[in-house]
C-alpha cells in the first residue's frame, strides 16, 4: 500500500510581511466558521421552506377530502331517489310530485331533474318547461355516462340561474336492470365556497377549488371576482399531469405564491392552498442579510486587532534586523522575539569563541605538519602544479622534493607508475579517494623505500576538486621484516604439511596435554579423526576431549585414565568411538605416553590416534556374515523342508480329487448316465472338481495378495450377516455334521470386502474343523469393541504345537495332520488369512494350549449406517439369448447344458472369427467368449464386437485370475470376468444383473 506524503509535494510560501501572515490566519480562521454559518442558515432556510410545504399539503388534503365527501353524499342521496317505486314503474309524473313536495334533498340543491335515455328533459323542479336545449345537455356524454352506468359532475356553470353559479350532479338510474333515465340535480357553488372557507387551512393562506377545464368553482380569496376565471396558464402547466404536488406558481390577479394542489378523484376537480411567496422569501433573505453582515463585522474587527498586535511583534524584529541583538531597546513582550534576541547574542559570543579556537587550531597544525613523521603533502589546484610538502616527505625522496622530481621512480606492485597516475595527482584531477596504496620508491644511489599512501581531495563549493592532501609512511622495516617472516612462514607451512600428509595418509593424529594449564593441543590430523574443522587453532580441555568421546565408551576412558594415574604408569592404550557430524561413528585407538615431576605428579600426556574403523567393521561383517549365514543356513532348511511337506501335500491333495473323478468317469462310461450310480458320480465329479478349483483359488489368492495385485471392493458390511452366510453354506457342505458349532453373533460394522472377508471367516471356521477331532467344539463369536470389530474362532483341537505358533501365518506352514488327510489343505489358508486382514488395515492373532486354540481378527469399526427401507426381492432370472465362444468341446458343452437348464437359448462358436460373425450377425442379450482362441483372441472379438456397434452384455471367461487379467478384460469392453472352471452361481448373478 502507497501512503500519502506530504514531502514529496513542494508548495512554494509566498514571501509577505507578519502583519499580512497574521491576517492570513485570521481568515483562514474565521471563513470556515462564516461558511459553516452560511450553511446553517441555508439549511434552515430549507427546512423552514419543507416545512410550510409539508403544512400545505396536509390543508390541501384535508379541503380535498371533505369535497369528496360532499360530492359522494350528493350521489348517495339521488342514486336513493333513482330507486323510488314510482320511477321504478315509469310512473314519472308521480315521481315528480313527490320531488316536488321535497325539492331541497341535500343543503345548497337549487333543483333537481329527470331526462330519459334520449336525452329529453322530462322535468326540472325549478323550471318544468325549460327545454333540453336550455340545459345544454351533451348527448355524447350522457350516452357515455349511461354506459358506464357511473355519476357525472360536471365543471361549474355560470349564468344559469340568475346570480348564482351552478355545478351538476347525474347520476344513470336503472329500471330492470338497464339504464333507462337520468337524475340530476344542480347544486349552488356557494356550497363549495362555504366548505372550503370552514375547511382546515394554515395561517396566511388561500384556497381555490377549481374544475376539469382550471377554472375557478370557489375561492376564498376574492370569491365574488374570481369565480368562473381560469387559472393562470403557468400555474395550469405546472399540474397538468400530476394528481397532486407543491411548486411555487403564479397566482390569478398578479405575484407569485408557494401552492400544494390535489385532485378530488369523483368529479377529476382540483383543490389548491396556497401561501403568498414574497413574505416568506423576504424573511429568508433578512436571515441571510443578518448573517452576511454580522461575518463581515467580526472579519473586520478581528483583522483590526491582528494588525494591531502585529505591530507588537514587528518593531522588536526590525530592531533586530537593523541594529543586532547588541543594541538595547525596550523590553520584548513577545518570549519567542526575547529568546531569538538572547540566541542571537549567545551566537556572537560563540562565534568569537571560536574564531580564537580557530587560530590557534592553525598554528598548532603548521607545528604539527612541519614536525610530522609522516610524509605530507598539499596540492593547491588540480593540475599539483604548486605542492606543499613537510620535511618529512623530503626526507623520503632524498634531496628531491616531490615524487614526481627528475630521478625518482614510483612503482606499484612493480608496475611504474606516471605522473598522472601517482595518489595525489589521481585524488586532485578526479575527485577521488586513494587510500592504502602501497608503493616502492626508488632513487637512484639509494636503497629501495616501501612506503603506504593516502590521498583525499579538496572540494569547493560547487563540489569540484580544487587540490588534494595526501599523506606517505614509511613501511620500509615493516615491508623486509614480513618479507624475513613470510619466508620462514614459507618453510614451516612445507614441513607441516609432510606432517599433515603423512597423519591424512595414516589416518593418525597427535595430540599433547599440559597439566598445569588445562591446554590440550590438537593436530589437524587428530582434529580430522575427530570430524572437526582441520584449520588451526586446535586447542582445549582434557575435558572437552573426553566430552567428545560417545557416551558407551565414555566412562571406561575415563577410568583407564585415573588408574594410570594412580599407578604412575607412563603408557597406556585406549579404544573408544566418536560420533561425525554426519551421523557416522568412528573406531579411534589412543597410545599416551605421561611424564610425571620429581613428587610424582603428572606433567604432560603426548599421545597419537590411530583410526581402526576399517578394523572394527571388518570384525563386525564377519561376526554378522557368520551369524546370517547360521540364520539362512536354518531359514533354508526350513525353506526345503516346507517346500518338500508341500510338494508332498500337493502332490496327495491333487491325486486325490483325480483319483475319484477318474474313478466316476470310468463308472459313467458302464452304466447309465441317468441311474443312481451314474447321477452319484455325476456329483462325485462337481465335488472334486470344486475342491480343484478352490485349490488353485487359494494358491492363485496367495500369489495375488503377495505380490499386491490383489483389488478391494470396500463397503459397508456387518461382518455378523458375512459371519452367518458363510457358516450357512457350510453347514450345506457338512463340514460341522461331527462337530458342536455355537454361534454368539452380535452386529459389528466395518468397511470390507465382502468376498475377501468371506475369505478369511472360511478359512479359519474350516481350519478349526480340520484340526478337532470328532465331537469337538467350535465357537464363533462376533462382537464390537470400541472402535474394532472383533471375530473370534475358538475351537477345542489339539492346539497348536509352542515351537510352531510363532511361524503358524508363513506361507505352507501347517500343523500335524493323520495320514487320511480328509479335509485336504496346502498350508496357504492361514497366509492368505493374515495378508487379507492386513490389507484390511487390522491384524491378527493366534493363541493356543492343550485346550484348543483361539483365533481373533480385529478390523476397524465403523458406525452401523442407516438402514434404507427394505427392497423388493429381485425378480427371477428372464430367459437371454446367449452366444458361447469356446474352442474347448467339453468345456462348451458343459456351459451350453448349464445355460439351456435355466431356459436360455444358446448358440456357439468354436473360434474367435466365427465367434465374433455370430456376435455382429445375431446381436445375442449376453456374449461369453474365452480369452485364449484360435485365429482371434477373446480381447480382439470384445474390441470388434464393441466397434461394429454391439451393446449387449460380454463375460470374459479365462483361466487366469490376475488382477493385471482382469483389468486388460475391462478394458477390451468386457462388462465382467470369471475364472475357470466356472462357477455357475456367479454366472447366475451376472446374467440377472445384466
């Protein structure tokens, strides 16, 4: 954000006398002040002016409202005539008798009369043989009055009756419910000029109520002059158009006045109040008048005053302008003009004060100057044409007088330098600084001087150089002494550095310790063993070095050392580590050698660091590389022996299955494949082969699951209802007929994969089965513990051996089981359990003794969702049009028989060409196509099929049930994936689903 500033405007103060400062700050005092009052007033003068209008728009509303009350009662009185039964029956001359006994119905009613529908006067109370052409009837407008079935009043009407202006009230009166006459009546105007003149109204103010064509009914300002007059055009052009309003207008008879009008909306006449403008406006401008004038006073007096104080202020000034502060006059009443007088006079005296410090500043500098010695030198124009020098500086240059004299020579860093390029000359022709310039003097017959220069500019006051000062010292004795020490420097720095290569080569270090001082000294070599910065110095305590040693290591040095010293031993070794900065630890091993005095108290320690990280590690590798070699030589052993267990339980676990489906082929080949025995081993073979099938599931999961293929499907589940599914369809199987199964099933929610979970809950009620002997006990439990979902799988078996718990979830780990092996297994249940759970995010556990063993599985808890309304179940599978792309016979055939049992129809194809003709050609509800085929593959019939248009269902049949296969088939356009041999639920589902 930019601020405003206030400095980077430059306003430029015109230059004027005090008096007409003084006068400025009382204007610019007192004109606010005199706007603000002007504004006041102004303001007043409005409200005020806002006020009188609001006043006269409520007395117009109020004169407005009561001639719309009369105008009513005059149309309620003759709509009542107009329902008499006399006119009802058309009875006229009856009518007129009876109007005639009561001709005054309303006050002010000059008459009242009766026209029928062709505009025929049919009598008039006050003049029964005027004719309709005497009354002036408008045809047009009594037809439109009839019509409308509405009152008419009409404008006034002068000259009607002798001296008495009149207005008309019709009004159409129906007879059968179609209007048939009219009935009038004529009311005298002073009606309206009575109402007016009673009715509310401000001080000082008129009314006029005046017709449609603006002209006047009723005044109460000159009513006997003003009656029947239009209004003025002005005025008429202010309201046209407008129901109501103030404005300032002008007024009938001459001058102007502020009126409010409103329209009395039953005859669309007009009231207006008004208020002459000239008073009001006179007051107005004496307010403003009064005001300007008193401003001006207070102006006037108030620049009076200034002036006259100015002059208070001004004398005292231009005496010290004139004469100085030195000269008396008369006291000052001004403190500010007092105390400028009194600094005044401080002024001068300081001023003399330091004049006399300035003269003997100069004497005090020529002595200094001819007496420095430091070379000097003072260049008095630009050029150096005219140079003052001290005896100092001839010294320096011999019998010379300058630098820049005949036979003397002036070199930087061996370069000679001339004229123009010497510090002086540089600082006095450019204006600039030079300082530590290091030159060499050379005169000729005497030895070379080294001298240091410095030279500043003069400036004047333009800021241009005007000359220089420039200063030379000797170093002549200082530039051969570190000449002398820069050499020796030379050759200790070559022999330090064979110590510090021979320490770098040898990763050795020396240190040595003087008692007395508490000083240790390091060598870089000992500084870099211990990852410190090699540059010296390297100095401390005994006990930062000890402080340094890694804390494990620590206290045995420390001990090592005191005994030293209290036998008086002169050698010692040590070994201990250091920590690096880098995190890294380093071996070091220290040989001291101490010296003691004649009273036997320790002197000095020498000592030398020698690194044997190389060493320690070397010994460390082999002590691991031995002890991981004993470690892979068991995990091996175990390895081989799990894997023969397995081959040998692969092998039985295969052969049994085959053996009996061989066994119940042979026996459909002999009898009929519809008898008992053939249906029995019709089953024989389901059985086997689902037992294949789900050993190659377990062993195709294991797989998945460690290579982390495996995909999960999470939601919302009650691991009670997956707890009770999956015990449902095993007890089908007659896994629990020689068992006590108890259930103690409680709802517990978490988010899973129901297939995955169903998974884990076979496998460890299956497992607990296997392993208890008839009669046995199987508890499942389901329940919530906080936040985990607990299953718990307890059985009453015979345990689990101590030496194989810990190993009870590794890949084909099992436990002792009888020769007959009923129930199979290949020792990947429980492998697969642990991996399902754990990419489940929960975990676990397995106990055991001679009383059984417990299983607990604990996945997170989530909260139980809220139930929707029950659905209706879903409907039976409809009959489809299938296409089956097999190139299998067996497999074909066997599908095809599955599928016509439910009541599909199927047609096949035998290979990927022929499979994908009968897709575009028949478009069947469901296309299932096995991957492998020959001349195009499952993938390229699903692309194609997809690209000519088909939209049906496609089910990808494969052996292979990688997550990798599975996703390459959605891809293709595949709407599901099944594994081989297929499952005919899961085809079911599918085909419902689809």
């Amino acid at each position: 954000m930019t601020f405003f500033r206030l400095d980077r405007f430059k306003f430029r103060w015109p230059t004027a006398s005090l008096g007409t400062w003084l006068v400025a700050v009382l204007l610019l005092a007192t004109l606010p002040i005199a706007g603000l009052m002007a504004w006041q007033l102004a303001k007043t003068a409005r409200t005020a002016q806002e006020r009188v209008h609001d006043e006269l728009k409520l007395a117009v509303r109020s004169v407005a409202d009561a001639v719309e009350r009369e105008l009513a009662a005059s149309v309620d009185a003759l709509e009542s005539l107009g329902h008499s039964e006399a006119l009802q029956r058309g009875d006229v001359a009856q009518f007129q008798r009876t109007v005639a006994t009561h001709p005054h119905q309303r006050p002010g009613w000059i008459s009242i009369y009766l026209i029928d529908r062709g505009g025929a006067l049919l009598f008039d109370t006050r003049e029964p043989a005027l004719c309709p052409d005497e009354r002036q009837i408008d045809p047009l407008g009594l037809e439109r009055m009839l019509q409308a079935r509405e009152a008419q009043i009409s404008n006034v009407v002068t000259g009607r009756f002798p001296g008495v202006n009149a207005t008309a009230i019709e009004v159409p009166v129906l007879v059968n419910g179609a209007p048939r006459y009219v009935l009038g009546a004529w009311i005298d105007a002073a009606v309206w000029q009575q109402l007016i003149e009673t009715g509310s109204g401000t001080v000082g103010s008129f009314t006029d109520l005046f017709d449609r064509n603006n002209r006047l009914i009723a005044r109460t300002l000159s009513p006997s002059t003003s009656v029947g007059q239009p209004l003025p055009a002005g005025t008429v052009a202010t309201m046209r158009g407008k129901l109501s309003g103030v404005k300032r207008v002008d007024m009938l008879g001459g001058g102007e006045a502020y009126a409010a009008w409103h329209q009395v909306q039953l005859a669309r006449w007009g009231v207006s109040v008004a208020v002459r403008a000239e008073p009001l406006d006179r007051a107005h401008r004496e307010a403003l008048h009064t005001a300007i004038a008193t401003a001006l006073v207070c102006l006037v007096l108030g620049i009076g005053l200034a002036l006259l104080l100015a002059r208070r202020m001004t004398r005292p000034l231009h005496r010290l302008a004139s004469h100085g502060a030195a000269t008396p006059f008369e006291p000052i009443a001004v403190r500010e003009i007092a105390q400028l007088r009194d600094s005044l006079l401080f002024a001068n005296a300081q001023d003399a004060l330091a004049r006399d410090r300035l003269r003997s500043k100069a004497d005090e500098f020529e002595t200094l100057f001819e007496s420095s010695p430091i070379g000097l030198a003072f260049a008095q124009d630009p050029q150096c044409r005219v140079v003052l020098h001290n005896a100092a500086m001839s010294r320096l240059f011999g019998d010379s007088t300058a630098p820049q004299a005949a036979g003397v020579q002036v070199l930087r860093q061996g370069r000679l330098l001339g004229h123009a390029e010497q510090p002086l000359q540089v600082a006095a022709a450019e204006g600039s600084t030079i300082s530590d310039c290091e030159l060499e003097i050379r005169i000729e017959g005497a030895e070379p001087r080294f001298v240091i220069a410095h030279a500043l500019p003069l400036l004047n006051a333009q800021g241009r150089p005007r000359g220089a000062i420039g200063a030379v010292v000797d170093i002549t004795e200082r530039t051969l002494a570190e000449a002398r020490l820069m050499e020796a420097d030379r050759r200790l720095r070559e022999s330090q550095r064979l110590v510090d290569l021979a320490q770098e080569a040898g990763h050795v270090g020396f240190f040595h310790y003087e008692f007395e001082r508490d000083a240790l000294a390091w060598t870089p070599g000992q500084a870099m063993l211990f990852g410190l910065d090699k540059t010296p110095p390297f100095e401390s305590s005994l006990g930062e070095w000890v402080q340094r040693i890694d804390a494990q290591d620590r206290g045995p040095v420390q001990d090592a050392l005191r005994a030293m010293l209290a036998a008086k031993q002169e050698n010692e070794t040590v070994e201990f580590r250091v920590a690096l900065p880098a995190g890294h630890t380093r071996w070091l091993s220290s040989r001291l050698l101490m010296s003691y005095d004649g009273q036997g108290r320790p002197v000095q320690m020498v000592g030398v660091s020698v690194d044997m990280t190389d060493q320690k590690e070397a010994e460390r590798e082999r002590a691991l590389l031995i002890e991981s070699e004993r470690a892979a030589r068991l995990q091996a052993e175990q390895a081989s022996r799990a894997k023969d267990e397995f081959l040998a339980m692969l092998g039985h676990e295969l052969r049994n299955p085959m053996s009996a489906i061989g066994s119940a082929v042979e026996l459909l080949n002999r009898v009929d494949a519809g008898s008992e025995v053939g249906v029995s081993a019709r089953h024989i073979i389901e059985r086997q082969t689902r037992h294949l099938a789900r050993l190659l599931d377990d062993l195709l999961d294991v797989g998945r699951v460690i290579s982390g293929k495996i995909l999960l499907s999470k939601h919302a589940m009650d691991l009670c209802t997956l707890v009770q599914r999956q015990v449902a369809t095993l007890q089908m199987s007659g896994v629990f007929e020689q068992h006590d199964l108890q259930l103690d099933l409680q709802e517990a929610w978490t988010l899973a994969d129901a297939t995955r979970i169903e998974q884990v809950i076979s496998n460890l009620i299956t497992n607990a089965a296997k392993y208890t002997p008839a009669g046995g006990r199987i508890e499942v439990g389901v329940r919530a513990e906080g936040d985990v979902a607990l299953l718990e799988v307890r059985d009453t078996g015979v345990g689990i051996p101590a030496e194989l718990l810990p190993r009870i979830f590794d890949l084909f780990v099992q436990g002792e089981r009888s020769l007959d092996r009923r129930a199979g297994g290949l020792g990947v249940g429980l492998t697969l359990v642990r991996r399902l759970v754990e990419l489940h995010e929960g975990r676990i556990e397995a106990e055991s003794s001679s009383a059984g063993s417990v299983f607990r599985v604990r996945l997170p808890g989530i909260a139980a969702p809220v139930r929707a309304a029950p659905s209706a179940a879903l409907p039976p599978s409809r009959r489809r049009r299938i296409v089956v792309v097999e190139d299998n016979e067996d497999a074909l055939e066997a599908l095809r028989g599955l599928l016509e049992l439910d009541g599909h129809t199927v047609s096949s194809a035998r290979d990927g060409e022929q499979g994908l003709a009968v897709v575009l050609e028949d478009r069947p509800d469901v296309a299932i196509v096995d991957i492998g085929l020959p001349r195009l593959t499952g993938f390229e019939v699903a692309l194609r099929s997809r690209r000519g248009g088909y939209a049906g269902q496609m089910i990808a049949v494969s052996g292979y049930g990688q997550g990798s296969d599975v996703e390459q088939a959605l891809k293709a356009g595949f709407d599901a994936h099944l594994v081989k041999p297929v499952d005919a639920e899961a085809l079911r589902r599918l085909l419902v689903q689809g």
